[in-house]
C-alpha cells in the first residue's frame, strides 16, 4: 500500500456497511455489495477504507454492540466474504481499516452472560459490578450518554451493572488484566488477516475512576466529564496495547475521542509514548451543540471554528501529535447541512466544505456519499422514522419522562438523528437509489433523483468531480497534509481563510462561508510570497485564473486555492 509508509498522507473513506450497496436484495448492504464497488472508490482517489463494525452483533446499536468479534454479522458475509474484499482492496493499492469497540459488547456477549449468571465465574470481573449506593439506588449518579443512569440493576445478582451507552451495551472492566489480554488477542486475530489498521471507538473512555465518586454538574449527559474520559490508567493501557500489538504490525490506528485538549492529543500521539498514531474528535462537526444537551444548539459563528482549527492545526502536529480531519461520520448530521446550505447552494456549499477538508493539516476522512454532496433526510417527520437508539433514547426521556412538547423535540431530532448520515449511499435514479432491489432497512433521501454518483459521473462540474481533483491534489501536494497552518483575515464574520507554508511554498485558501457575496483585502506581508498567484483549485472560476490578491469579492460559498 502505498501510503502506508507515510500514513498521515492517507485520505480515508468511511463506509458504513449497512447503508452502502445491497447484493442480494434483503435491503441491508453487505460485503459483497463492497466489492462490487471498489473500482469506484479507486477512481475516487481515496487511499484508504475505514468499514464501520461487521460483527455479530443484535444490532441495536447497529454494530457497535458486539456478541462475537471473531465473526461477521451474517447479513453482511461470511469470513470468505471478508476475506476477498480484503484482497480486493489490497489489489486497488487501498488499505483496510476495522472499527475496533473496546468499552462495551453487547450484553448478548458470552462473556457477559457468563459474568451476570455466575459471581465466581472468570469473566465475572470483565464487566464493573457494584453493589447499590446508600440509599439503595445505583451506585452514583453518573448518567449514560443516552441520558438515563449509567447503572442498572440485574435482577439476578442484586447487583448494578456500568453503561457509558445503553443498557445493552455493558462497559468492559479494562483494570482486569485477563479482559486486556482477551482483546490483545481478538486485535491480532485480525491485524494476522492483514488489515491496515484500527479505527477504535470512544477510545479514551475506556479507563474509568473506579472509586466512582458522584459527580456535581447535574447534566441530560454527562459522559463528557473529565472523571469520565480520559481517565486514570488510560495511557498506560495504550501504552501496553501498543507494545504487545501495535507494534508488532505495520499499522496506524486513528482513535475516536471526545472532550480532549491539546496536551491530551499530544499525550495520546506524540511518536515517543508510542499509543496511537492519531486522534479523531468529532468537535468541528458539534459546533454550537450545548454541553449539556447535544441536542440544542445555539448560532455558531467563524470564530468558534477558528478556534477549533487554532487547536488543532496550530497547537498540534508534527513532529507531535497527529489528529484526522474528522468534520463528518455515521454519528453527525450532514457535511452540507451542519457548514453549509443543502436547499439553495447545495453543489457550492458541498465543493467549498470538501475545499477546507482538503486543503487542512491532518488526515482527512470522508464519509459516504459526502463526495456527492448528499443531504439530510427531510423526510424524518415523526419518531417512527427514525432507526437510531440515541435520538429514540432522547425522545423516550424527554417526552416520556420529562413530558415536554414533542413538537418541540421532534424540531430537534430532525436536525440532529444520526440516521441522516445513514441513509442509503445513491448510486443512482433508479428505485432506492440503486442502493437495494428490495426494501431498503433505511429509506433513501427522496433527492436521489438528482443527488447519485451515475448522474455525476458525467458532469464535469459535479461535486464528484470536484471532489477527484481535491484528492488528486492533495496526493500531489504533501504541503496540504504537513504544511503550516496559518490563520488570516481572522476578523472576517463570513470568510475562513488561511496559508498552508511548506519549504519553500505558500499555499492560500479562502472560503466563504455565507450566502452573501463577501468582500476581503489581504495583508501585504500574508502575501509577499505569492507574487503571480494562479488558481489552483475553486468552485466558481477556472484554474490557471489569475487572481487578484490583494482584494477582491468571493460569490455565496465559493472557495479559492
Ligand atoms: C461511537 C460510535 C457510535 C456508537 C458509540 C458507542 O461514538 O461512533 O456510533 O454508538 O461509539 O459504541
Ligand atoms: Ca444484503
């Protein structure tokens, strides 16, 4: 593979197996449907696949709530199944990277089934059992990421069980030398397959305090509190997965986490702690969600996301951490619908986004579909639509229990359901999309019609296209991926703008972030470097265009190289 060496060049594609391409008509993507799409991921350009979890799994949480990690879910394959995808993405020049869920399985999991039936059994202590707080409830008062207590009380032991997600989602106990050695050789079992790495889900909280002392913010979730992630012996487990797998094998590993700071992606990646190779954090694509309730959010406005960027690509980075460019996945609403305009600018707003993903330090993940500029569903009216346990979860616990105005919550899991990110990858006009001949688990975005790779395909100016000119560029080009970040015209309320400097080059990237035309004259000094200025790269002019750098106007949502 050819960026294996210099993984952080990788452009990672995210393919959500579910939802991606049905072969045998059950409505639910599988491997085989994978494979028969590889030929267009290599055209696309991307270097890598990152596949969300296939493994045994009853799905509730689909995939993330594993019975058995030694086994395909069968309605995706079989292991042969795997198997030739595996060397058909090797044949491609592409590498294959696995989801890895390392905090909870399923409570179907053997394991623990074993540890609620049998207080002496060996797996007992895989899981975090406590007997009830004072006052006969649970233990503390941490609430789960789904908004309910992170305890649960088992009938049969008269003991409380820990959840960081649902109830069917029980937290493994990592302090448990016998569990760690477990999953060290579940990660060999496919790292031997030959896999290229491991995406690995909600990584820093996977140490917890196990004094468990209750916790003061009063919140609908409050998983993000520091007793919560990155918790005591985080950093000495990574430390002991590295040095017993990682580093047996020629690998990167991207992990999945939240509330973290800059020393903290530093710790997590920095080349001599050897534990990961680099952090993933879904921040950019939350701005404005409200601390305390991911499901309000309040106006967010160039300066929030500058100050993200100002963490990421200035504070962080080589020779330090690395970090990915993570501004879309399987858990967020739409690329265009969070940044841009889906209605009115949809093609502008889709290349402008994709121009930043491109033209960021880091290494940039593309989720499904984003290279069409594919939308949210606005067919998602009542809670019956909806698929995905944390918005049924939100629902249940504010009208259920708290009984305010559905109408009112509903406005909000609208905006927000992560089944937006879910829908069926369009291929093109034909029924579903051309996701499935039957009915698809997930209805397709009804802007199929319009919105599909075969449509695209032979549209020069189509969001696809565009997108294969970013990555062909950003192949070519290692300043996009190591070079400097510098922020310019930091005042501006519509325009996010910034040099990239490698060696010798200056790169510069302007992006309007409104539906207004946008007027901006740069500083003398930012551009002393770029004397005769040629467009690279935009989603209005030609390249090759001279442009004036010295002041200008960009057109709603355009984006200049
Ligand atoms: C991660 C996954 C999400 C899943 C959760 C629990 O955040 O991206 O889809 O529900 O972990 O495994
Ligand atoms: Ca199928």
């Amino acid at each position: 593979i050819k960026y294996k060496k210099a993984w952080k060049q990788n452009i990672i594609y995210e393919i959500y197996p579910r939802s991606f391409k049905d072969s045998n008509g059950d409505g639910i993507g599988d491997l085989p449907g994978i494979i028969s799409k590889l030929d267009y991921l290599q055209s696309l350009g991307v270097t890598a696949l990152w596949l969300n979890p296939i493994y045994q799994s009853p799905d509730i949480d689909h995939g993330y709530d594993i019975t058995d990690y030694y086994s395909i879910q069968p309605e995706y394959g079989t292991m042969k199944d795997f198997e030739l995808l595996l060397e058909e993405v090797h044949k491609r020049d592409m590498g294959l990277i696995m989801d890895l869920v390392l905090n909870h399985t399923s409570d179907q999991h053997p394991w623990f089934k074993a540890s609620r039936s049998d207080k002496h059994s060996r797996y007992r202590d895989y899981y975090i059992w406590r007997p009830a707080g004072a006052d006969g409830g649970p233990p503390n008062n941490w609430s789960s990421y789904l908004g309910k207590s992170a305890w649960t009380f088992d009938e049969e032991n008269q003991e409380f069980y820990m959840h960081l997600y649902n109830s069917t989602q029980p937290d493994l106990n990592w302090d448990n030398p016998d569990l760690r050695e477990s999953m060290y050789k579940m990660m060999r079992f496919w790292l031997d397959k030959g896999i290229d790495g491991f995406r690995i889900d909600a990584v820093n909280a996977i140490s917890k305090d196990q004094t468990f002392p209750d916790s003061d913010l009063s919140r609908l979730q409050s998983n993000g509190e520091p007793f919560i992630k990155n918790g005591p012996y985080i950093h000495d487990y990574l430390q002991e997965m590295n040095e017993k797998v990682f580093s047996q094998y020629d690998i990167f590993t991207a992990g999945e986490m939240s509330y973290i700071s800059e020393q903290d992606v530093l710790d997590y990646t920095h080349p001599d702690r050897k534990e990961l190779s680099m952090v993933i954090s879904p921040e950019a694509s939350t701005l404005g969600n409200l601390p305390e309730d991911e499901f309000q959010q309040k106006e967010w406005t160039l300066d929030d996301l500058r100050e993200v960027m100002q963490k990421w690509q200035k504070n962080v980075g080589d020779p330090g951490g690395w970090f990915g460019l993570y501004f879309s996945n399987h858990d967020q609403p739409r690329l265009v619908n969070t940044f841009g305009n889906p209605v009115e600018y949809r093609v502008q707003s889709a290349k402008m986004i994709g121009t930043m993903l491109h033209t960021l330090k880091g290494t940039p993940f593309i989720l499904q579909g984003d290279e069409l500029g594919m939308t949210n569903n606005p067919k998602l009216h009542s809670i019956d639509d909806i698929k995905e346990q944390q918005a049924l979860a939100y629902y249940d616990v504010m009208v259920n229990e708290r009984g305010e105005d559905e109408e009112k919550i509903m406005q909000r899991i609208r905006r927000k359901a992560r089944d937006h990110a879910r829908t069926p990858m369009q291929w093109d006009e034909s029924n579903h999309a051309g996701f499935t001949t039957g009915e698809p688990w997930l209805p397709a975005n009804p802007n199929y019609k319009e919105v599909n790779v075969k449509e695209q395909e032979s549209d020069p100016y189509s969001v696809l296209n565009y997108y294969r000119r970013l990555i062909e560029i950003r192949k070519n080009n290692p300043v996009l991926t190591y070079g400097e970040y510098k922020a310019i015209l930091t005042d501006h309320s519509q325009i996010f703008a910034y040099l990239r400097l490698f060696m010798d080059q200056t790169w510069l990237v302007l992006l309007n972030f409104s539906e207004e035309e946008a007027a901006y004259s740069l500083d003398p000094n930012d551009i002393e470097r770029l004397a005769d200025a040629r467009l690279l790269i935009g989603n209005y002019k030609e390249s090759n265009e001279i442009i004036d750098l010295k002041s200008g106007n960009l057109k709603p949502y355009e984006a200049i190289v």
